[in-house]
C-alpha cells in the first residue's frame, strides 16, 4: 500500500445495502452504486529505472516519476523512448532544495510540487528544469498552518488546505497566502475525532482536487468508500462506496486493517469530469484483486476496471490514451492502453 500515512483514524458508518442514500458520520449523504460497466485490462511492463518510485506524472513529452531518492527526488524520461533525460529536485537542507514532494497538478510546461517538509507548493518549467535553468517560477508558502496535512494549488492567492484539530477532527478550507486569511471551513465528519480513537490506529487518507478547486475527493483506507466535499454546497457533499454492509463504530476500531474485506487506497486521479480511485477487493481469491473505479463528480458510477497487476499508485494520460501503474512490491511500471475506455466515457 501506498505509505502515506496522513491522518488518524475517523469513525464512519459504511453502507446498508439499499439505493437510498443514508447519513453516516461522513458529512454528506451516502450513495452505494453498482457498476454496470466492467472491463479486464493488461499492462505492459516498461523498461525504465523504477527502483524507489513513488509516483509518475505525464506532462506534454515527459514522464515524470517522484522517487524516494537521495539525492535527486525525480527522474525524468522521454515519453516516446523511454530514454532518461536525467534526475531533479535535489534533496536537502538548502535554500533552494527540497524535502518530500509529492506532484498535485500539472498544466504544460508546468508542475506543482507539494514540499512537505518544508511547507510550501512550487510551480515547476519542466523545460527549464531539464534545460537547467531556473526551473521553480513560484514558490508558496503554507507554514504559519497548524496541523497541515495536504496543500493544493487553486490560484496564486487561494491554496485547498486539509488540516486536522482535535476538537474539529479532519477539515478543509482555502487559504489567502498573500494575507493569511482562512475561508470556507468544512469539516469532514458529522463527529469530532476522540483521543482514545486517534490512538486506536492510524489509516492513509489521500486526496486530490477538482481542477477548478471546487471539490475535493478523499479515499480513506479501510473505510469503503469516496468521499466528496463540496466547498461551495457542503450539503451537496457525498459518500460513494459499492459495499453492501455497515461497519460498526467498534468493529472498525477493534478490527485489524488487514482484516477489512475491502478498501480505497492510494491517491485518487482528478480531472474536470471524472474521478479515478484504486479498489482492493479482499472477496477475489487471488493476487489479481485490484479494481479501478471511475465516477463522475455527481458520484455516477462509470466504468469498473480489473487490472493484472498489483498496481498501488498510477496516473491517467488523457492526451495519450494511457494509465501507468506502479508495483511497488516489484518496483516496476506498467502502462495500459484506455484509449477505448476513454473514448466511451466522452
């Protein structure tokens, strides 16, 4: 699993097995959906260094993979030959190093990085980074936050922040870097977050955005479901899962992750449309259990996926027609051809 352990555990109620949507400690209303197109892919192994990736981005002619690397912390290829163009982002304590990074969107020639470490977002020239120029065109700071947890990139004075307070739980809001002002709070569940379940135990929570900062998808481990918060219509906020039981408040705080039938994980894939989401489904008997479910924004279920390898993190290639995956147990990259699938959900 994707090791990014964000966030503690939040109690939520998953979903009974009726169409009718239902409350749960998540803030908007439930929705199970069942998902009527299906399709089995294959991917083809590729032949590049993968050894240590975390994440891999395609931005006009690159592919851009983040690595746990020491001491650059990305290596790019051009995307055609899969030749290596070469490694950036050094790692460090400098002032114009970086610490962790992971890549939140990209909109050519540029890339925004989200610097954990040290609490700002970048805007990145691929071009001038490869062509060893000035490369960061901006810089974002974010450190007089308390607690922040993931940052995105909406426009030069609104970042989408995800926080955590103890009397609050987990909460969004948009934030004025230029004059420090907080707007459109909204906390993500109906209950506050006690101190004997933060101790209980530790689950990923992973997000991404909608392109026009409107929306916001998080996929919350070993609770089977999408959320999506609304930020402008919080009422409008909901909870998609395919499950067809209720976890109690006490099996999921009793219960050992592993042994949840089924799960979300990893960063989900946004775009203006469509939201992608990895699926592990305990219930399949055997190794090739990971599913990639695409819905709309609205929570329409769309099409259903079932991939051949134990894919833990990937990304969608719309120009192209592709996704990548990564194996991390294998450290490998695979690619999939959806030109089909995406043509179908035009």
């Amino acid at each position: 699993m994707k090791n990014i352990k964000l966030a503690f555990l939040i109690i939520a109620v998953a979903i009974s097995s009726c169409s009718n949507e239902k409350k749960s400690f998540f803030i908007g209303n439930v929705k199970v959906i069942n998902f009527e197109k299906q399709h089995a892919i294959s991917g083809e192994h590729l032949n590049v260094d993968s050894i240590g990736i975390n994440s891999v981005t395609v931005l006009g002619g690159f592919l851009i993979m983040a690595i746990y690397g020491d001491p650059y912390l990305t290596q790019i290829y051009d995307l055609k030959t899969l030749d290596l163009i070469g490694k950036f982002l050094l790692k460090g304590q400098g002032p114009n190093d970086f610490g962790y990074i992971d890549i939140i969107k990209k909109e050519y020639p540029y890339f925004w990085v989200q610097d954990r470490a040290y609490e700002n977002i970048q805007a990145i020239n691929v071009e001038n980074l490869i062509g060893n120029t000035q490369a960061t065109v901006k810089k974002i700071r974010y450190d007089n936050i308390v607690e922040p947890f993931n940052a995105f990139y909406v426009n030069d004075t609104c970042l989408l922040i995800k926080s955590f307070d103890v009397s609050k739980g987990l909460y969004y809001f948009y934030y004025n870097p230029e004059n420090g002002a907080l707007s459109h709070e909204i906390t993500m569940y109906n209950y506050p977050i006690t101190g004997d379940i933060l101790q209980a135990k530790m689950i990923p929570l992973a997000d991404c955005m909608k392109p026009d900062g409107s929306k916001i998808v998080s996929i919350s481990g070993v609770l089977d479901q999408i959320d999506i918060l609304d930020m402008h219509y919080p009422e409008k906020s909901i909870s998609v899962t395919t499950a067809n039981y209720r976890y109690s408040y006490e099996y999921i705080k009793n219960t050992h992750n592993d042994e949840m039938k089924t799960s979300y994980f990893s960063y989900p894939y946004c775009s203006d449309k469509l939201v992608f989401a990895l699926y592990e489904n305990n219930d399949i008997k055997n190794s090739n259990n990971i599913e990639l479910h695409i819905i709309d924004w609205e929570g329409n279920p769309v099409y259903k996926l079932f991939l051949d390898q134990k894919i833990e993190a990937f990304s969608v290639d719309f120009d192209n027609g592709f996704m990548y995956g990564i194996s991390k147990v294998e450290e490998k990259l695979y690619r999939y051809d959806i030109n089909d699938i995406l043509a179908k959900l035009e």
